[in-house]
C-alpha cells in the first residue's frame, strides 16, 4: 500500500476574518483538481498546519476513508477546529494531503465497507509525530495515550541520563 503526499495548500480566509471562507470551498477544490486531477474525491490521511517565519507547525491530523478528502476537510468540526487555531496563531493556514494509492497508481476512493487499516495506521503514526512538533495538537481523544506514555529511551523520558535497557532501546531506534 502506498500514500502519496500532497500539498501544502493554502487555506482561503475571509476579508477581514481569521476563518476559513466557507465560500470558496468550490474554487479551492477545483484549483486542487485542476493541478492533481481525481485528488480532491480521495481518501487518506490530512494534516492541517500552520505556516509562519520558522516554517510549518502541524495542529491537526486527521483520516477519510468514508468521505472524499473534499467532504471531510471542510466539514464544519474541522473548520471550526481550523478557525480556533488561525484565531490564536499567527500563520497561513495549510492543508497536506496524504492520498492513499491503489497497485495501479489511481487514487483510493471512499468506501462504505469497514474502516481502511492502512490509513488508520497512517494517522495513528502522523499523530505521534505531529504531537512530537507540537504538543498543543488538537487530537485530544488519540494523544491522551501519548501523551501519558513513557518509554525510556524511546518517548517522554525523564531528564538524566539513560540507563541499561533504555541505552540499548535509543540506539536501536536512533532516539
């Protein structure tokens, strides 16, 4: 299985508002089509971010398997999750698309049949790393775990120098 990443994709605003314009969901999505045709009807993992002078900061991670990438970004959770960020960080609001692929290279299109593993794994694993970059991720309900989580050596260790099993576990995993 493979995904494709895409983007990053400036979010629209509107004049004099730190929301995402809800108006130009159509022209944004047709812009995308028109650059990277079937993308926006796809199915994978989403990340949206913010941009500012010392680069991207991810706040949001996110999976589509019964919706396009079209219908499930812009749903009203998400924008409301968006205009919270943008409201109280300074950036651009960014879109990255991960579109997961068939054997054929074609994009995967949504199903109604049970969740898709791959891309449950997917974002399960950009979580972990987006929360890495910033702990302030909006994934409440999937960073509790991690955030809770201490593997020394490898995640959320305590201050000092590592001992024994947790030595070997940091060279093994390069941490």
């Amino acid at each position: 299985m493979k995904f494709q990443p895409y983007g990053p994709f400036e979010l629209p605003r509107s004049q004099g508002n730190a929301d995402i314009d809800r108006d130009k969901k159509n022209w944004f999505w047709k812009s995308i089509e028109s650059r990277h045709p079937f993308l926006p009807g796809a199915i994978g993992c989403y990340i949206f971010a913010t941009k500012a002078a010392k680069g991207y900061k991810p706040w949001y991670v996110g999976k589509t398997d019964k919706q396009s990438f079209a219908r499930e970004t812009w749903n009203d959770r998400n924008l409301l999750n968006y205009g919270q960020v943008i409201r109280k960080h300074k950036g651009l609001p960014m879109l990255f698309l991960l579109a997961k692929t068939t054997p054929r290279g074609r994009f995967q299109r949504p199903t109604m049949r049970k969740k898709v593993g791959a891309i449950v794994a997917l974002e399960q694993m950009l979580i972990a790393t987006c929360l890495q970059r910033n702990s302030g991720l909006l994934n409440k309900r999937t960073i509790k775990y991690l955030m809770n989580m201490q593997v020394p050596g490898y995640v959320n260790e305590s201050p000092g120098a590592r001992k024994g099993g947790a030595r070997a576990l940091a060279r093994l995993l390069k941490t």
